[in-house]
C-alpha cells in the first residue's frame, strides 16, 4: 500500500499541470522506469490494494497514449476515479469511495476537471446516442454502432495496445454474429412450434367439444331414462291404491252380505213361528166349529210335532250347510268384478311389461353398439399410435437379400411391416441354414419331443422349401387313415421312408425348415400342430371346409367347363351366412375387375397351390375369414356364458 501511494503521487508530481506539461524527456524517463523497474516490480508483488491497480492502469493508458482530441504534445492527467464519479452514476452500496479514505492531497486530485479527450467522446457519444430513433425493432443494434466507434477511437489511439484490444473487439463482434445466426436459426422453430401448438390445441378443444357434446346426449338420455322410471314407480303405486280400495269395498261388501244372512235367518224364524201360530189358531177354531174329538185332535198335534221336529232338524241342517253361502246373482256379479278388474291389471301389467323390455332392448342395442365404436376407436388408436412411429426402412433390406431390389420388391409387395420382418428374417435363417451342415441334437429329455431325441451330431440334408412341402403333403395323406398322434406319427413315417439310421437327419431337417418359415401356410401350420400349439383338427376342418366349396362350386357348374360367372351364385349359396362384404371381399381376391358381370372366372385355379405350397389369394382370405369367424363365435360364446363360467 506504501509503495503504491509513493507511485501514484510521483506519477502525478510529474505530469501534474503546475509542472508545465511534459516533455520528451521527461516521457522517455518515465517510460524507461516503468519498464525497467515500475512494471517488474508490479509483477513481483503478491497482493494490490483494491484501489490502487485500477488507477495505475488508467494512468498509463491514458498518460503514454497520445490523442487526437487532446493538445500535442501534452498527456491527460485526469486521473481514473474521477472519470469513474462522472460518467458512473450508480455505486454500489455499502461502497466507501476512496476519496474519504485519503488525506487533503487526495482530495484535491479528485477536483481536477475532466480532460478534454474524454469530453470529446462523452459529448460525441451523447450526439449519436440522441440522434438515434429507438423506436425501431433493431434499437439495440443502432445504439450499439456508437459504442463500437469510440472504442475503435480507442484503438487507434492506444498504439501499444492496439492488437489485443482489436482481438478483443473481433471476438466480441463473432460472438454477436454467431448470436444472432443462432436466433434467426431458431426463428423458424419457434413459428413451427406455435404453428404445432396451435394445431394441437385445435385437436384438443375439437374433442373436448365432442366429449362435451356426448356427454350431454348421455345426460339428457340419462334423465329421460330417470323420468320414466319415475312415472312407472307413480303407476305402480296407483295401482296398488286401487288394489287397496277393490280390497277395502270387498271387505265392506262382505260385511254387508253377512249382516242380511243374520237379517234373512231372523226372518225365516220369524216367518215360522207366526205360521205355527196361525195352524194353532185354526186348529182351535175348526175344532171349535166341527167339534172333533179331542183324540182326533191330539193325534192331529202329534204328527204336527213331529213334521215340526223334522222341518227343524231340516232347517238346522240347512244352517249348518248354507250359513256361508251367498246368493248366486251376488257371486256372479262379484266374480265378473273380479275376472274384468283382473283382466285390466293383467293387461297393464303385460303393456308395462313390454314397454320395459322394449326399453331394456334398446338400451342393450345401444350399449352393444357402444362396445362396438368403443373397441373401432381404439382399433383407430392402435393404427394411429402405429402409423404414428418411425417406419424403418425396408428397401435397404435389398442390399443383403439374395436377388437384388427386384427380388425384395417381389417378397414385400402387399405386406405389413410384421410381415415383412418375417420376410427378413426368413432370408436370413436360410442362409444360416445353409451353412450348417450339421445339427446338435437335443438330447434323449422326456421334455424333448419324441422326433427330436438324439444324442450327438445330426446330418443337415439341406431341404429346400418345395422337397419340405412335398413331405408334409404325403405325411398328411397317410395321416388321415392313422388314429395316432402327428409327433408319433411323424417320426414313424420318416423311419418307414428313410429308414431308422437317417429319420433323425430328416426330423431335424424338417423341424428347422418348418420354424424357419412361418409365412408359408403350410409349413407354419404344420409347425404348430406339431409342437401342440394348435389341434390337428383346424387342419381337417380347413382342408374339409375348402373342398365343401369346390363341390358347391362344381355342382352350380352345370356344363363341367371350369369356369363360373363372376356373380358367384354358388359361393353367395355355399356361404348364407356371410354377408355382402365378405362376399366382395372373396370375388376380389378372386382377380375379378368389376368392367363385366358376365365376365368368367376359372374357379379351378383358384385351389391351386405352387410346389413350395404357396395359396392363391382366395384361399388365403377365405382362410381368414374362417378364422376370423371362429374367433368371433368363441367371443359370443363366452359373452352369453360370462355369468355362468
């Protein structure tokens, strides 16, 4: 700190103002300390004093540098802070400024005034700095013009520093550059990402807009479906209302019924006792007027007694069996009530009761249809989410199969991107199959199937795609006589054929080839019949399916030519089942063109198969449709036999 304060006060003694300016001595002098013994003492310091470097470094670069806004011959001896006081007009806080820490000497220095060389830059840097119009987008470019010509006053002033100041500039101005290339590199992006925003919002509100619509349509049945089973409930409970009161005015009507039999009865007795009463009072008067005699008489009374002890035992009898009995024309009136009032409830409930199962009906059909567009939607999804990934490449696929592009254009025509890595891989495993001439066998496992157990190495009999095929068709010919399982049957037959030393060779042979090409129906089919993944029956039933249309076909062709119209009558009658589509579906794997109905097409070749056992297309859709079918039917099963399994 010491040795700063002397530097910094000598350097000012000397070009101070008093001292009359400098000469040419005087700055070769100072030059020559600096470099000889200021500079490399500078260096060999460990610490500066905050205050001090800054100064000394705008010393000399404003003592040795001459100007050309400044006097000839003479050196600006403002010194660095006071610049600092004029032109920075913020500090930071919490800063003590260095003029407080210093005596009356370093007061006065910091009352110089500025020298003319900076009030020229200041002044002209104003000028241009108003003289632009920062209304414009490029604003901070036009404000940075001003800037860049006072420092290039600065380079051309500061000789001795010139290269690095220029290298400075120069890396600043590539910088902005490459800045500004990186923005307008970008300005594409951010269009095209508000262009894919707005796009996506679009989407976005289009389906919550049909969401929200569904989701009313779904409200409003919803509520529809609530009223009416409001009403049926205010129905039901009319009805039992009625019910209530027929059983009230029934109890009622009872009780009345009941009340004249005890009124009737009173009246019979009644009515018997006045007839006894009036035989006894012309008894008395005949025997008043005949005189009889009293034996007479009292024989008279005793078989009176005696009628009347029977009319009574009759009477009581007669009580004992009709005292619950109503009259016929009150029961016929009540029965008939009740036959119409049951009636009409019958036939109100029966109406309510097909109401509803209309009702139940739609709603099924309705949440059959929405299962349906629900499992299409996301059939839509997968495809999309399919389409949507990145597609590889397949034409390079010809660089590495055998045949060149046409032949890769050949294999891949019509085919999925699943099917044409089976392709791939196909190709491939030939070749690798090709190379081996040998295989391992697996071992004598009870896990191994009985026509691969063998120890050892296996001869590779090199099999081509139509030698397999022609196996498989003569194994299928005799199996269809044999009741035995295909994997025993298998190795029998190639033992029979080949003999027992080289059936293993052709079982391995066989077995390879078969799991190398799962494209070929044949092949692939046999393949999974063998290991046990599908039964030996869908094999039986395809082959009897197809040959069931052949003989439909050939029955509907009455002059054994060969050829049907391509209407297909007979195929619309061997398959009543299917409809228009499947149909179509059929007639255009067929190779029909729709130009002429009475187009003929040779439905013979259409069963065709090539050597390597190769289907023509209608087989092979009419295949799938047998599938397809299938699972279909086992989805049905299982949806009506859901509750029970």
């Amino acid at each position: 700190m010491c040795f700063a304060k002397k530097l910094q006060g000598r350097l000012l003694r000397t070009f101070s103002p008093r001292s009359g300016g400098v000469g040419v001595g005087g700055l070769l002098l100072l030059s020559k300390k600096c470099s000889n013994y200021i500079i490399p003492r500078l260096l060999e310091r460990k610490s500066f004093s905050k205050p001090f470097f800054p100064e000394l470094a705008h010393i000399f670069l404003l003592f040795f540098q001459p100007s050309p806004f400044s006097a000839v011959g003479l050196l600006s001896t403002w010194p660095a802070y006071a610049s600092g006081q004029a032109i920075l007009k913020n500090r930071k806080p919490c800063f003590v400024p260095e003029r407080k820490r210093y005596g009356n000497k370093e007061q006065a220095v910091l009352t110089v005034s500025k020298p003319q060389y900076l009030e020229q830059l200041e002044s002209y840097l104003r000028k241009e700095l108003q003289s632009l119009d920062l209304t414009k987008e490029n604003a901070q470019e036009l404000k940075l013009q001003p800037f860049r010509e006072i420092f290039e006053f600065f380079i051309e002033d500061f000789k001795t520093y010139k290269p690095l100041l220029a290298a400075i500039k120069n890396e600043y101005e590539v910088t902005l550059v490459h800045m500004q290339e990186k923005i307008h590199s970008l300005e594409p992006l951010k269009a095209l990402l508000v262009t894919v925003s707005d796009e996506c919002t679009q989407q976005i509100l289009e389906l919550e807009e049909q969401e929200r619509a569904e989701i009313t349509t779904l409200k409003s049945e919803r509520l529809y479906l609530l009223k009416l089973i409001d009403k049926m409930k205010e129905e039901k409970i009319s009805l039992q209302t009625q019910v209530s009161k027929l059983r009230k005015s029934m109890a009622e009507e009872y009780l009345r019924y009941l009340n004249e039999c005890d009124a009737r009865k009173l009246l019979l007795a009644d009515l018997s006792e006045m007839r006894s009463q009036q035989e006894d009072i012309m008894l008395h008067h005949v025997q008043d007027v005949k005189g009889e005699d009293t034996m007479k008489l009292a024989l008279a009374l005793k078989i009176a007694r005696q009628d009347l002890t029977k009319v009574q035992v009759e009477l009581n009898a007669m009580k004992a069996d009709y005292g619950d009995v109503v009259p016929r024309r009150d029961f016929e009136s009540q029965e008939k009530k009740y036959s119409d009032l049951r009636q009409k409830v019958i036939m109100h409930s029966l109406k309510d009761f097909d109401d509803l199962q209309k009702e139940y009906d739609m709603l099924l059909e309705i949440h059959g249809e929405t299962v349906q567009e629900r499992d299409q939607f996301y059939k839509e999804l997968l495809q999309v989410q399919r389409s949507c990934t990145p597609r590889p490449d397949w034409d390079k696929c010809a660089e590495v199969i055998s045949g060149g592009a046409e032949r890769w254009d050949i294999l891949a025509e019509g085919k999925t991107s699943e099917q044409l890595m089976d392709v791939l891989l196909e190709e491939l495993g030939e070749g690798v199959l090709k190379e081996k001439d040998t295989f391992t066998g697996m071992g004598k496992n009870e896990r191994v199937p009985v026509y691969l157990r063998f120890e050892g190495l296996v001869k590779n009999k090199m099999l081509n795609k139509k030698e397999v095929v022609a196996i498989l068709r003569e194994i299928w010919k005799e199996k269809v006589s044999a009741d035995q399982q295909v994997c025993f049957f298998f190795l029998g037959f190639l033992q029979r054929k080949y003999g027992e030393a080289s059936a293993f060779e052709w079982a391995y042979s066989i077995y390879e080839n078969i799991k190398l090409y799962r494209s070929n129906d044949t092949m692939s089919l046999f393949y999974d019949i063998l290991t046990g993944n599908v039964d030996e029956g869908i094999y039986h039933g395809q082959s009897q399916f197809i040959a069931n249309l052949l003989k439909e076909l050939m029955a509907y062709d009455s002059l054994n030519s060969g050829n049907l119209t391509s209407q297909f009558v007979a195929l619309r009658a061997a398959f009543p089942l299917k409809n228009d589509v499947q149909i179509q579906e059929l007639i255009e794997a067929a190779g029909y063109k729709a130009e002429s109905s009475d187009e003929l097409v040779n439905y013979r070749s259409l069963f065709n198969e090539d050597e390597e056992g190769k289907a023509e297309p209608f087989i092979w859709k009419l295949k799938s449709q047998y599938i397809s079918e299938k699972q279909a039917y086992l989805r049905e099963l299982k949806n009506e036999l859901g509750d029970l399994l």
